[in-house]
C-alpha cells in the first residue's frame, strides 16, 4: 500500500511538471510572436510615414521584409 501512494504521487508530480513546461513553452512562444509584430509594426509606420506608399504596397514590404514566421492572427498568404 505504501509503494502505491510513492508511485501515485511521483506519477502526480511528474505529470505537472510536464504541464507546467508545455504551459510555458505556449507563453514563451506567445511573446515572441508579439515581439515579432511589434517588429512589422514599426516597420509599417515607418513605410506609411517615410516612405509615403499605399497601405496595400507598404503591406507588402511589410510581408517581404519581416519574420517569414506566421502568426496565429495572420489569415494571408
């Protein structure tokens, strides 16, 4: 009976922490991904502002010159 309760809860901790890494990965992934867009923002604002194109030209020198990592919010190409 004791061995049981020894394996039910190292089975408990374990399993947790694995949780706990999986949770961690997803946020850890979450601010790269903001840190990435706050990236292509500025370079938006900086086509918009400096460059004086259309919204759809400065889009696309967005697309071609920002990460080539896709967002969970990107619906395009």
């Amino acid at each position: 009976m004791f061995y049981l309760k020894i394996i039910g809860s190292a089975l408990i901790v374990f399993s947790t922490g694995i949780m706990g890494y999986c949770y961690g990965k997803q946020f850890s992934n979450r601010l790269n991904n903001l840190i990435y867009m706050e990236q292509c923002i500025k370079i938006l604002e900086t086509e918009i502002v400096y460059g004086s194109n259309l919204l759809t030209e400065a889009l696309n020198n967005v697309y071609l010159r920002g990460n080539k990592k896709k967002y969970p919010l990107y619906l395009g190409k």
